[in-house]
C-alpha cells in the first residue's frame, strides 16, 4: 500500500471551513490525554471550560471582552502574514498603545488645562495607534532597509516595550495612594471608554468590529490589497510587476501596529481604566493563532477571536472552579494551531492511497525506486 | 580592575552562556538541514520543566537530563513532522511550537510537584562547578574556565567535534547538501526526508538540554518564564554564528557577559533601574543582528543553507 499526496488544481473550499473545525476537535482529543495523563478528567474539565465561557449573560460578556484585543491585534497579525511579514510582535505594540493612551489620560490635562475633555479620548485614541505603529515600524524599517529577520526584531520588541511599561508603573507612574500595588493612579473618568451596561463589554467591540469591516473592504477591493496579497504569494513576480516591497513593508506594519496598539487603548481606558500590571497577558501571542486560525481572513478572525476568548476565559474558570492551572488553554491553543497547520495540507492537496490492486507496470531497466512518501 | 572581579566576571559569563550555547548549536544543525525551528523558546521551557520535574522525583541530575532531552526530542519531532512530512509553514509551527510549549511548561510546572502541588519553590538536587585538577591553578582561567559543571565541560568538547563533524566528513556533507540544495541532494542518493528528521530532533535534543542546564545547573529550581526570551535570543545567535557552531561560541560568551555584567552592576547597587538593565541582552539582540546583517550584507555573503525553511517535495519542480 502506497499513500501519496496529490496537489489539487483548485484550493478546497470545503477543506478550508473543515480543517479549522476538525483541529478543534483533535486539539481537545489531544489536550485531553495531557489532562488524563496528568490526573484530571477531560470531559469534566472541557464542560466547565464551556459553561464558564458561554454558559450565563455573564459569561458570554467576559468572553467578548477578551474578544476585542484579540480580534483587533489578530487583525493586525493577519494583515502582516498575508504578506508574509512575520510580525510577532503584537504583545509589545499593545503595551506601547496601552502606555500612550496612559500618558495622554494621565498627563496632557495637566499640560493643557483648556482642552476640553470630551476630546480627552478621542486623543488617546490616537496615541495609542501612534505608539503601536512607530513600535511595528521599527522592524519594517530594519526589514526593508537592512534586510534583519524580522520575526527576532518584533520578538525582542515585546519584552523591551513590556519591561518599560513595567519600569512605569513599578516606579516613577507608581500611584503613591495605590498601597504598594503596581499601577498608575486611575485615570479621570473622561478617559474611561464607554460600557454597555452591567457589562465591562466597551466601546472596544465596535472599534473591532469596524476594523474587521474596513480591513476586509481593503484588501479585497482595493489595488493595495491585491498588492499585499502578490507579496505574501510571491515576492518576485511583486518585484518585476513593479510593486515597491519596502514601501509596503512599512505600510502593513503601520497599520499592524497600530490596530495592535488599538487594542493596548481599550484594555487601559475600557477595562483597568490604568495602567496596570496585567495589560500583557499573552494577547499578542493568541492573535497569531486567531489569525493562522481565521485563515488571515478579517471575518475568519473575528469568529476565531470570539472562539479562543471563550477558550481563555474557560481556562481562567476551571482555575478558579477545579483549581486547575489556567495554562491548559495555552496549550489547547498551541495544539489547535499544529492541527491546523497539518490540515491545511488538505485544502492544497488530497491524499491518495493506493492499495495495490493495481500493479504499477514493472520497469526491469531501472532500479527500484524508494519508498519515499 | 582587579583579578578577582575578571575571573568572577568571566566564570558568570560562561555559566550564563552554557544554556545558550546548547540552543544555538541545536538551531544551527537544525537550519543545517534545511529546517527552520521557531520553537526553540518552547522546546528549552520545556526541557527545563521535565528536567527539573525528573531530577526532582528521581533525586537524579541526569535522569533530569535524560527526560529533557526526550521531552525536547519529542517536541522537536512535531515540528519535524509538520515541516517534513506535511510541509506546512514552518515559521507557524515553530511559533506554535513555542506557544505549546510554553503553555504545557506552566502547566506542567504547576502539576508535577509533590503529590500534584506545583514545582515553584522546590530544592531539587544540581550540578555544582567542579575544578579540574590540575587546570585549576592557572591564573584567572583555572577558577573561570576550568571551575565550570559538566554540561558547560561538555561543550568544550561538543563544539570543536561538531564543526569537524559537520565541515569534515560525509554524513556532515550530506547533513549540509540536504539544507543548501534538496533536489541535488536527493539526486545523489541522500534520504532527505529522513535527514531533516534526524537533524531537527537531535537540534530538539540539544536545545532542550540548554533548558535544563537552566533549571539544573545556573538558576536551580523552576519558576514560572524561567528561560526569559533566551531561546530567542539563541534564534539571533544562530544568524550571527553565520551557522557556524565555533563562531556560536563567540555569541554565547557575548550574551553570558552581558549577563555577568548586568549582575555586577545590580551587585554593585547602581542607579540605574533594574528594569533597564534587563533590557539589555534584549536591545542588545537586536543592535547585533543589525549589524550582522548589515556587515554580510556588504561582504554579499549568504549564509544561510540555501533551502532554508523550504518543504522539499520530490515530485514537484521549484
């Protein structure tokens, strides 16, 4: 019996809703032996995952608040991978975006006494996309300029930017009325972004929503688009069809960054209302897999966004609930991600097994060939 | 400066740069092949939980090395088999690698403890410098260089054998024809398949082996994030080794002194804040890659394998 893989003419569309799907399930399959194995029961563990994400009004609005960073920085991610820019550096343009708005919440009324507050957060707003962009730049710059890999670039970003987030507000942002506790003091209530009530759901969850809506416009309806996807596909034919590769390396990291940055506003200024420790808890990371997941697709990563925030904030219950570690999720996610990438073979190829029943005709000239897959 | 505070300034360096020594050299046969393995920093968090976990219930230092080693050999043979066999993107599988990894770790180390209760905390056995007689009472090197535990002695000799290994003999040709040039490779009998899984689990093995270095030997015990970006930094290393694994040398004694400098300074109680000063391996990271990459750039060198990161499929022409 031979099992050979076979190139398709055609990219699977059934493949393409399949595989995501059917990784979730192995991924759960393959988490459960780690819980088995370590001594706690996978049907008990994965129902109270479920019913701590989905199962209340409650629970479904923690799950949109987690939502929101990670669909705004997997929308981020995505734009970066479709042109096969690694950009993992999603974590540290949030922290940027979250010490921006911070700043501006913080200090800029007292620098200008007259501005308006209304304006207060239109401002941080913007300072926070500002921040998380010049932080994605920085690689694209490093990238187009002088050719350095930008997957270690981006990296190392996030722990330089999360060391100085931490620098903030251990030292010199530290409130002095906060007993000891890391973090600034509250920002004025100007600075707080609006909640739907009796939910800590904000303003957030529109922002994402209207990026998924602009960003999917823009990559399949504009020139721009279609260049970022030429890129991603082949950078050569990009090149000989005249398509500048520095100009939109700097591009898609500007708007990465700042969409990353987007997110880093809505945590300080929709949920912690400072800047406080806890802003980078791994959202940066769990975009790349919402963005792998999503299949680098604006609509695909909103679900999958909603999806793994359900994922995350099971894992926090069952921490609380069976006193088990909250990491379970994290390795759900890493397992969801390597069954998708072994399934997203079969959206390219089809496998075919022959079984033998019809002979290859023998070639006594030539020596065997090997039995390679 | 006086003796004492180079000999103890060199002896920190290269315990700090023993665990990335292993990582890079376990990339760069890793890349040698023609794999690009991302998962470095999940594969050492990993070997350092087991490592720790094993020598802990064992009371055995090198069952700990042991378990690591299959743990990261284990790992490493996913990625293997995402990147080989099914030829998916292997910069996702790595970092899916690490996020694995990484999740698994803390998790691991929050159940392998004393009857389920977590590791944090908890004294297991280690491996202690030992002097070497005789090397021992040469000046400044006798209580750095030769004042070192087992895993960093082994080094010493895994290094020079590597490159002889790699650079010298044939399965190290064959090693370098599958990563420069798969179809050639191929064409002259040579199993690719089956060499880029040798050379990614045994890259796996290594890597894993600088975890537990960490968890064993330079910082004993196991908290959570223990390996700290390391495997990162040894990814950094690997480029500036040009994927040559004396040169990796050079970059690890590089990163294991900023270590030892940062820990002076702390030592010393300066002013400047300890979040700055652990910036710097960091920044650092980043300012050397710059230049490397810039300074090759000038020389027109490549040197990375020339298939790097590419799937190879026999039946398909590129």
């Amino acid at each position: 019996m031979r099992i050979r893989l076979e190139r398709r003419l055609k990219p699977s569309r059934a493949a393409g809703i399949l595989v995501p799907l059917i990784s979730l399930i192995l991924a759960l399959a393959f988490g459960g032996l780690i819980l088995l194995a370590t001594g706690a029961n996978p049907l008990v563990t994965y129902k109270a995952m479920a019913v701590g994400a989905f199962g209340s009004r409650y629970a479904i609005s923690e799950t949109l608040v987690k939502a929101i960073p990670l669909i705004l920085c997997g929308l981020g991610v995505a734009v970066a991978f479709r042109m096969r820019f690694w950009n993992i550096g999603a974590e540290g343009q949030l922290a940027m975006g979250g010490f921006a708005a911070a700043w501006v919440a913080l200090f800029l009324p007292g620098l200008l006494p007259d501005l308006p507050p209304k304006w207060l957060l239109p401002l941080m707003i913007v300072a926070g996309m500002l921040a998380g962009a010049v932080w994605g730049l920085i690689p694209a710059l490093l990238r187009a300029f002088v050719g350095v890999n930008e997957v270690i670039t981006t990296l190392m970003m996030n722990y330089i930017a999360i060391l100085w987030i931490e620098y903030l507000f251990y030292g010199p942002w530290r409130d002095p009325k906060g007993y000891g506790f890391p973090g600034t003091a509250p920002f004025p209530q100007e600075a707080w972004l609006p909640r739907y009530p009796g939910t800590r759901v904000h303003l957030g969850l529109v922002f994402a929503i209207v990026a998924a809506i602009v960003l999917w416009l823009v990559l399949t309806r504009t020139k721009w688009g279609y260049e970022v996807r030429v890129i991603g596909e082949n950078p050569r034919a990009a090149r000989y069809a005249g398509i500048s590769l520095w100009r939109n390396f700097l591009l898609v990291m500007l708007v990465s960054g700042a969409l990353a940055g987007l997110a880093g506003v809505g945590e300080v200024a929709g949920i912690s209302h400072r800047l406080q420790k806890g802003l980078t808890v791994g959202y940066g990371y769990t975009a790349i897999i919402v963005a792998w997941m999503g299949q680098l697709n604006p609509w695909g990563v909103v679900l999958v966004g909603i999806l793994l925030a359900g994922l995350l904030v099971g894992g926090d219950q069952i921490q609380i609930t069976m006193r088990l570690p909250a990491a379970v999720a994290l390795v759900l996610q890493g397992a969801i991600l390597f069954f998708m990438l072994g399934g997203v073979l079969f959206n390219q190829y089809r496998l075919r097994v022959d079984v033998g029943l019809r002979r290859r005709p023998v070639r006594p000239t030539l020596p065997a060939e090997g039995g390679e897959s | 400066m006086t003796i004492a505070l180079i000999t103890s300034i060199l002896w920190v360096t290269i315990r700090a740069g023993t665990s990335l020594l292993y990582a890079t050299i376990g990339e760069i046969l890793t890349e040698r092949a023609g794999i690009l393995n991302l998962g470095v920093e999940g594969i050492m968090i990993v070997g350092a939980v087991t490592g720790f976990a094993a020598a802990f219930h064992t009371k055995q230092v090198w069952v700990g090395v042991g378990v690591a080693m299959l743990a990261g050999a284990v790992m490493a043979s996913i990625h293997a088999f995402l990147s080989v066999s099914l030829r998916a993107e292997q910069v996702v599988s790595g970092l899916a690698l690490t996020i694995f990894g990484t999740g698994l770790a803390n998790y691991l180390g929050q159940r392998l403890g004393p009857n389920g209760a977590p590791l944090v905390g908890m004294v297991g056995p280690k491996f202690t410098p030992v002097s070497l007689p005789g090397l021992a009472d040469i000046p400044i090197l006798g209580k750095s260089v030769f004042n070192q535990d087992v895993l960093t002695y082994a080094t010493y000799l895994l290094v020079p054998l590597l490159w002889y290994f790699v650079n010298r003999t044939r399965p190290g040709l064959h090693l370098r024809a599958v990563g420069e040039n798969p179809q050639t490779a191929d064409a002259m009998g040579v199993h690719v398949a089956g060499i880029r899984y040798f050379y990614t689990i045994v890259g796996g093995m290594l890597i894993a082996l600088g975890g537990a270095h960490l968890s064993l030997a330079y910082t004993p015990g196991w908290t959570e994030g223990l390996t700290a970006g390391r495997g990162w930094i040894a990814v950094a290393l690997v480029i500036f080794a040009t994927w040559d694994p004396v040169r990796a040398v050079v970059g690890a004694i590089l990163f294991g002194g900023i270590n030892a400098v940062q820990f002076r300074m702390q030592a010393a109680g300066t002013t400047i804040p300890a979040a700055f000063l652990n910036m710097l391996p960091y920044a650092f990271t980043i300012v050397v890659l710059v230049l490397i990459t810039w300074w090759e750039g000038i020389r027109k060198r490549v040197g990375a394998p020339g298939a790097l990161g590419l799937p190879y499929a026999r039946e398909e022409k590129r």
